[in-house]
C-alpha cells in the first residue's frame, strides 16, 4: 500500500505528492476536473486546500479526493508513455 507524506499544491492545477518509499512527482489534476464535485477545485484558492488524509491520499475539504495507490499507479503509467513518446520522437530524429 502506497502511503502520500506530502502534498504541495503548484500553479496550473498541479501537485506535487511525497510517497512514504522515497518517490515523489508532480501531477497534474486538471483532466479530473470534469463536473459534479470536481468542479470546486476550479477555484484556484480551494485548489490549493489540498491536504493530505486519514488515508494517506490527498483530498479537499469537500470530499473529493486521490487514492495512493491510483496516483501511483497513474503517474508511472504516464512516465511510461512519455518514454515511449521520446523514444519515438527520436527514432524519427535519427532518421
């Protein structure tokens, strides 16, 4: 189980989370901004609120919030993609 230790609200609608295992990375939360009770996160100055839980996620005064071990898991998958992107950039650079 993933454990958040800290969270830093950044410009944007990003983040950037502390993991217990030596592990931290900025997310950025805009494409969860989709209606319903996401939307108070609109607000920048209660975007910034974010804290981090009793579950040791990251959540919002209104309920809305992050499990650990789906930012995790969502983050590495991102990187994955990222790399793959790169990887693909530069094998039509080198041609």
């Amino acid at each position: 189980m993933e454990s958040i230790i800290e969270v830093i609200p950044l410009d944007d609608y990003k983040v950037k989370v502390k993991f217990a295992k030596n592990f931290s990375a900025e997310v950025d939360i805009k494409p969860f901004i989709r209606g319903g009770i996401s939307d108070a996160l609109k607000d920048k100055s209660f975007f910034r609120s974010v804290k981090v839980d009793d579950f040791n996620g990251i959540s919002w005064d209104n309920g809305f919030d992050f499990c650990p071990n789906f930012l995790r898991e969502y983050i590495e998958s991102n990187r994955k993609k990222s790399n793959a992107e790169d990887n693909d950039i530069n094998k039509v650079a080198d041609n």
